[in-house]
C-alpha cells in the first residue's frame, strides 16, 4: 500500500502516461488490489486521452474524483448520448476540486492541456466484467472512430449528441 505520494511519485506517474498510447496511467493506492473493499488510485492523463463514456451501473459504485493537479472537464451525458453538463475540476483557481459521480451516471473526463492528475474512489471489490457498462454511442478504445469521438468530446456543447 502506497502511504505517501510525492513529487517523485507523480514524475513517475506522468512517465508512464506520456510512454503509454493511452496517454494516461494509474496508481494504486490500496493495498488488496481487485478484492479491495475500497478501490483507491491516481489517474494521470494527458490531453488526446480517450476516456470511452461510461456509467458505473452497481448502486454501491458512487465514483468519488478529486483534482490534485492540473485541470480536467468532466462530461456527463444522458442515456441517448446527449452531453448534459460540463463540469471544471482544477486544482488551483477556479472550478471544482472534488466531486461524486452517481452510479448509472453516463461520464467521461478530458484534459485541456498539460499533465492533470485525479484521485479516484470507489467501493470496490473491482470486477472488470462489471465495473463498466460503455455507452453504445461511444466508439471503442483505440478504434479511428474513437479519435473523431475524442475531438467531439472537447469541441461540443450541451444538449449536442454524439454521431460517429
């Protein structure tokens, strides 16, 4: 179990998202890994990160995310993939710091710019099969119709649908 994280610990962390293809990687907090009761980690992105929306649909997966560095924008979309709401977090200035996520809560995150980290914290045990239902207007992870959905993501207003 990590009990402190420095500035040594987050350099590691934006290494790993900047050398990734995803442009963002995770640090486990907790110590029991999927079993946890409480799912506890470090997410550092990097802008042109796909973040597929997603909902949690377990009435126990309240999704708990701080900023620590950096800013982000929450997206949060209605069931037909309609965006509902664009939510700042940053770490400094204005904007959110923490928010909770309702479970059945269609969401996404992007970065605007620069190297953003978040804490996230969910109950756990982590079930990979279930954790995440994906939206089905969302394109796949790594697909070419998930770089126009990205684009999409930091370009639209609420109320606009995704169509690929």
């Amino acid at each position: 179990m990590k009990l402190a994280v420095g500035a040594a610990e987050l350099a590691t962390l934006r290494a790993a998202a900047e050398s990734s293809p995803r442009r963002r990687a995770h640090l486990e907090l907790h110590a029991g890994g999927a079993a946890d009761p409480l799912q506890r980690f470090l997410v550092g992105m990097l802008p042109a990160s796909y973040v597929r929306p997603h909902r949690h649909v377990q009435a126990h997966k309240l999704e708990l995310t701080a900023c620590l560095a950096g800013a982000f924008e929450l997206l949060l979309f209605d069931d037909q993939g309609a965006l509902r709401e664009r939510q700042t977090l940053g770490a400094e200035g204005a904007g959110l710091r923490v928010v909770q996520i309702p479970p059945n809560t269609w969401h996404s995150l992007i970065v605007r710019e620069g190297f953003a980290v978040l804490l996230e914290v969910k109950q756990g045990p982590y079930e990979a099969a279930s954790d995440k239902d994906f939206a089905p207007w969302a394109p796949v992870e790594g697909s070419a119709e998930a770089d126009h959905c990205l684009r999409w993501l930091y370009e639209t207003a609420v109320g606009q649908r995704y169509l690929a």
